[in-house]
C-alpha cells in the first residue's frame, strides 16, 4: 500500500463513519466490547478494496503495530474531548474552540493509526486474495471479532452484516 492508499482508506473511513448509523454501530461495538474501529474499518476495506483474507493472526500482527499508539496517544485525546465536552455547558463560548481543536487532533491521531496499519499491512505474510468482496469483508469481520473473543451470538452476527452491508453503500456512492 502506498501514501495514496493510505489516503484513500482515510477518506473510505471517514465517509463510511459519516454514512447512516454506522458511527452508532461502531461506537457501541468499542464501547461494549473495547473493539478498535480503524481495525475494524481495515478489515473491511482490504476486503473490498485489497481483495484479501486476513487472518486472526493477521490482526494480533496488526493489534500489536498500533498498540502504543493507542493507548498512548488516541486513548488520552479521547478522554480529554470527552471531558471537555462534558464541560461545555460551564464555558460554552470558550469551550467551542478548545472542543473542536480536540477533535481535529483526535481525528489526526486516528489518521496516522490508519497510516500505521497500511504501513504493517505490507509486511503481512500468507495473504490470500478471492474475488467475493463481501465475503472476503465478512471473513475479515470474522478473523478480527476472534481476536477479541467476542459472543458469537445472533446480534453479533447482525451487526457484522450491517458493517458489510454499510461498506457496499458507501463504497457504491464513491466516484
């Protein structure tokens, strides 16, 4: 992957977030189950986009590459934008500005993640390539949600095809 795939997994991430409820889908999976949304967006784009299989042992490769980076650095912007949020409502005129220069660093903290995990996926070993994006998308969903050990119940398997489902929208509104 090049700086232009890079880019283009950035720009795929941020209108896929954007797109519908998938924010609220997302969202509730890290905050339930402490999944991180750039690998779970990862997964999905190189299937679609990559046309590649991860597997588990794929995402412990690329966990770990991401690791110090977010725990040391996206973890505590968040908590800070979450705080600062929550105290709004005390200092609403000036609080707007510092909230919005939390989140443009959040969100540059999750582009360079991003860039980081195109940078690891180059030296993954054993890749096997299909032609069924939305399979190859679902089996990566798979290979993730084993990592974190995650219920294999009903609700998660919807969820996963509505992550799919959400991709083939987004994908399909892109020039």
């Amino acid at each position: 992957m090049t700086n232009s795939t890079s880019l283009k997994f950035w720009q795929f991430s941020l209108a896929y977030y954007q797109h519908s409820n998938s924010s609220e889908i997302l969202l509730g999976l890290q905050n339930k189950y402490a999944l991180d949304i750039n690998l779970t967006l990862f997964a999905l784009w190189v299937g679609w986009i990559e046309s590649t299989a991860l597997l588990k042992e794929h995402f412990q490769i690329l966990d770990s590459s991401i690791t110090n980076w977010r725990a040391d650095i996206i973890q505590p912007l968040r908590k800070i934008r979450q705080t600062a949020k929550a105290q709004t409502v005390l200092f609403s005129n000036c609080s707007d500005n510092f909230l919005n220069m939390a989140s443009d660093i959040e969100l540059e903290a999750e582009r360079i993640c991003q860039a980081l995990l195109c940078q690891e996926y180059l030296n993954l070993k054993n890749l096997s390539k299909g032609s069924n994006k939305k399979s190859l998308a679902t089996t990566n969903l798979d290979s993730y949600f084993s990592l974190l050990t995650l219920p294999n119940s009903q609700n998660i398997g919807e969820t996963k095809g509505k992550l799919v489902n959400l991709t083939e929208e987004v994908l399909s509104l892109s020039p």
